[in-house]
C-alpha cells in the first residue's frame, strides 16, 4: 500500500487565512485504500456487497478465528511451539499444581470455612462439618445400616477394593485355616432368602465334590410343613452329583435311604426294645432291649432265621429243618415286586421266598397257632421228585391238596355257598354259542353261551338257564323277581343255576366219567334188555 504523495505522507486541511493550501487526493491514493481493504475481504472468502458497511469487521474475524470455527481460519500456522519451556521455572511451578478433574490433594489442603446452613457445591472444611454435627442429635442417637437406603451396597463395594489385612471378606471369600466359634451357644445360621432355594454345606477334594448336607432343599414350601427337606447327597470321582443316600422330610419325619443300611451296634426304638442287633457276622432280631440272646430270632450269613435254638418255638420268624429266607435276583428295572401275572416263575421279585432245597422234604411256608396250645393251620409245599403239591393243613389233618398235574383232593364235601346264579336268558342279548374244552359235563357244556347282559351292556359266558334245563333239571330252580319297569310292583318268574348242585358237575374228567359211565349203564340195561327177550 502506498502512502499519500505528501512531504510528510500525511493527509492535510486546507487553511485559507493562514494560506495554507490542503493535499489534493489523487486517484492512486484512494484506489490503494480501496483495494487493500477489498484484498481482506475477498481473502476472508466473501463476496463484495455494496449494500453492508461491515464486510471489513466480518472478513478480519473470519481470518483471524473470532467467533468461528477453528478450522475457518486461514493462513494459520500447523504447529504453535511451546512457551512454558522459555520461562525459566515455569514448568515445574506448574508440575506442582493439582487438575481442576478429579484432583489428588496431599498434604493439609485447606479451604474456606462456609457459614453455618449453607448448601451450595462449596467444598466444606473440617469445622464446617464439626459444627454441622454439634447442632445434630447427642452420642446415643444411631441408625442400623439397614435403616440407611444404599449404604450396606456401597460398604460392600468399598469393602470389595480394600485390603482386608487377612480378614475375611462379607461378600464371599476363601479361607486358609480352620473356622472356629468360641459361644456359650455356637451356631452357624445357613439362612436362604425364598423357598426353592438350597442351604448347604459342601466337603471337597482338591475342588472336586465329594458330599453335600442340604439343610433345606429346593422343594416348594407349599404349607403344611412341606418342601425345604434334608439331603445327605454324594458325587463321584469326577465332582459329578450321584445322588441323595438319606432323606428327611420335614414335614413326616420320614427317613429315606437310598442303599442298604449296615449297622455295628444297635438300632433301637422308643421302648427301649432293640429291633437289630449285629455281631460278628450275625444279625439278631428281638423284641427286648440289650444284647442278651433270650428271646431272639436270629438270621447267619447263609440267610437262614431261626429261634434263640433249633427247635424252640419263637413268637415271630421261625426256622425248623433246612427252610430259609432267601434273597431272590431281579434283573427287572422295576425294584419292587410287581410285573406281569404270567412272570411269577421267572425273573420277578416275590415278598417272600421258601428256599426247597430238599426235593424229598415238604417245605412248610406259614403256620397258625393258639400260643402253647395247639396247631391252627399251616400249608406245606411238596417237590416229591416233580409231581409237586400244595398241601393245606386244618386242624390236626391233612384236608385240601393241589397237585402239578391241576388235580385237587378236598378230604370232605366240596360245598358251593354262592346261592342263586341268575341265568335266565330274559336277563341277556345277543345269546350265542361258545366254545368249552373242559370244566363241564357234556349236557352242561351243550347250555354254555356267550351273552351281554341287558342290565349293563357287559359282555359275559356262561350258562343259560333255559337250555341246562333240558337236560339237567335239577341243577335249574326258579325265583320271582320284582319288576323295574313302570309298574314297579309287578313280579315275574326268572330261572337260575343252583351253584351247589353246579359244583358236583364242574371237574371236567370227573364228568366226562360221569358221562361214560351213564352212557356204558345204558348200554349194558340194552344188552340186558335182549338178552331177557331172547330168554323168553
């Protein structure tokens, strides 16, 4: 820019009276303040607007950063290079200063002393809060943390950031030694905060789990004193749950073990009466306390129970001979000793087995007495070398007997006391015939069908009163039976089968003799018959 054409380069008034002549502004001069100022505004980036008489202030701000972006700024420089290195000391004065963030003050910090009640962000010095806490409540005035909201968390979370010193931590912590509470009453409370849960304690090897005491389970409290049940539980080598051996409930008392209970002493009850008793490899059953061997019943190693000596007569579990209660296998998954009806010779478990290991011996399996007086009842079974029997004992004689080849002996009168079988075919529908292989003679087997009773709409067979009539009448009796229809008091006639009669006719090979023998009576009357005629 250049300078006005003056000898001092300076603008001058014209002065009439002193004759001083004023500087002539020429062309140059004004195009040179016209361009300069034109050169800043169009290198602020702004167009010339002949209408605003502020484009000069507004392109010096747009260059040098007033109240614009950082990055409208033009022509500045990429780097500034520091100015504290230059001051000497400058540096570490300021190294001794704290941030204004989150400042770590060492030393005695001191600040102002706010005034009594005030509530403000002022930082407040140890007097203001002794005062503040001289107008509150005397010494014995506290609160138990629980009264105060958040506080227990947040102990417990400073807690979880300090160093105990060796103490162990609330919220969860490993222990080195042993725990021992020193109490007129020590306890250690195992408190869960809902039903479902479990309260336990745990014994492991090496950080694999060997046993579990659950002193509450996971069962539903549902009332009644149900759920939260005591577990004595195992696991295997690996740490894996094998299950519960012991079982308390809460509710019943009840214990449940999962396994055979082996015991080296006594088992006793609340009378003072042992039940078990164990010695040397032989379990003794009685019904008096102590380890006296009077009046025991006693099983061996062999599985055999017996009297206090072979022979004596015991009230309860008796052995005579070489009979024995034995344990059966049962390779079943059902433990128990159901199954299906036609298993019972094969793998399924019975509630009691007599071992016969005599085939020549009769094995009795139960016996009823009068205590000291005289024999009841008993049942012996018999191998006798394959033809097997069953034999039942009443009073002093031998009166029933089943044999392996479906015969049965009775010494005195089989007697049917069932009454009246109504079999009247105004009772049925659907009558048709049926089929008989045996269990009847041949005249009773001809009145054998198979109905549906009207009564019930129930399938059935048997015999039909109507048609043993005709050829066995004396096996038919008639009744009179009151009416269910409308006329409720109308009685009608009905047939039946008199059942004791039945049961002289009911062994199918005691009647097919039966029926021979008619049949060979009538021949032999035939023969008879011509041979008087021919006599004549």
């Amino acid at each position: 820019m250049r300078r006005i054409n003056t000898p001092d380069g300076l603008y001058h008034n014209a002065d009439v009276l002193a004759g001083v002549q004023g500087t002539v502004v020429d062309a140059d001069a004004l195009n040179a303040i016209q361009e300069e100022i034109i050169a800043v505004i169009t290198d602020a980036g702004m167009e010339l607007d002949p209408s605003s008489k502020t484009q000069l202030r507004d392109a010096i701000a747009a260059i040098t950063g007033a109240g614009v972006e950082w990055g409208a700024i033009k022509h500045k420089p990429e780097e500034f290079p520091s100015t504290i290195p230059l001051v000497d000391g400058l540096s570490d004065a300021l190294g001794l200063l704290a941030p204004k963030s989150s400042p770590v003050l060492t030393g005695t910090p001191k600040a102002p002393t706010a005034q009594p009640g005030t509530s403000t962000d002022q930082i407040a010095s140890t007097a203001f809060v002794s005062a503040g806490l001289a107008n509150k409540a005397d010494e014995d005035h506290h609160h138990e943390i629980g009264d105060v909201d958040g506080l227990q968390d947040a102990l417990d979370a400073k807690a979880s950031t300090l160093d105990l010193n060796g103490k162990v931590s609330k919220a969860g912590d490993t222990m080195t030694g042993k725990l021992t509470v020193k109490s007129g009453r020590p306890a250690v409370e195992l408190n869960k905060l809902a039903s479902g849960g479990e309260a336990y304690i745990a014994g492991f090897t090496n950080g694999a789990a060997r046993w579990s005491a659950i002193f509450g389970d996971s069962g539903a409290e549902s009332g009644a004193d149900a759920g939260s049940d005591f577990q004595l539980q195992s696991y295997n080598d690996a740490g894996a749950l094998k299950g519960a051996v012991l079982k308390f409930s809460r509710k019943t008392g009840d214990a449940i073990f999962s396994a055979s209970i082996l015991c080296n002493g006594f088992i006793g009850s609340n009378q003072a009466a042992t039940v078990v008793y164990a010695n040397a490899g032989t379990v003794y059953l009685r019904p008096s306390g102590g380890n006296s061997t009077a009046g025991q019943w006693t099983a061996d190693a062999g599985g055999l129970l017996s009297g206090g000596s072979p022979g004596t007569a015991v009230r309860g579990f008796q052995k005579y001979g070489i009979s024995t209660f034995s344990a059966t296998s049962n390779s079943n998954t059902d433990p128990g000793i159901g199954g299906s009806y036609s298993a019972w010779a094969g793998d399924r478990t019975p509630a009691l087995q007599v071992d016969a290991q005599n085939t020549s011996s009769a094995y009795m399996v139960w016996r009823v007495t009068k205590w000291g007086e005289r024999h009841l009842a008993a049942m012996d079974v018999y191998y006798n070398g394959g033809n097997m029997r069953v034999d039942l004992h009443c009073g002093v004689q031998q009166t029933h007997w089943w044999e392996s080849n479906g015969n049965f002996t009775a010494t005195g009168k089989v007697i049917a006391i069932g009454g009246f079988d109504t079999s009247d075919i105004h009772e049925k529908r659907d009558v048709r015939a049926a089929q008989v292989t045996r269990g009847l003679s041949l005249r009773c087997a001809k009145a054998f069908k198979q109905w549906f009773w009207k009564a019930n709409g129930e399938s059935d067979r048997g015999l039909i009163a109507q048609w043993l009539r005709r050829h066995a009448p004396h096996l038919v009796v008639e009744y009179v039976k009151a009416g269910t229809g409308k006329r409720g008091d109308r009685k009608v006639k009905r047939l039946a089968i008199n059942k004791s009669a039945l049961a002289l006719e009911c062994s199918m090979d005691n009647a097919l003799a039966i029926e021979e023998l008619i049949n060979s009576n009538r021949a032999l009357q035939r023969r008879i018959d011509r041979l008087e005629q021919k006599t004549k």
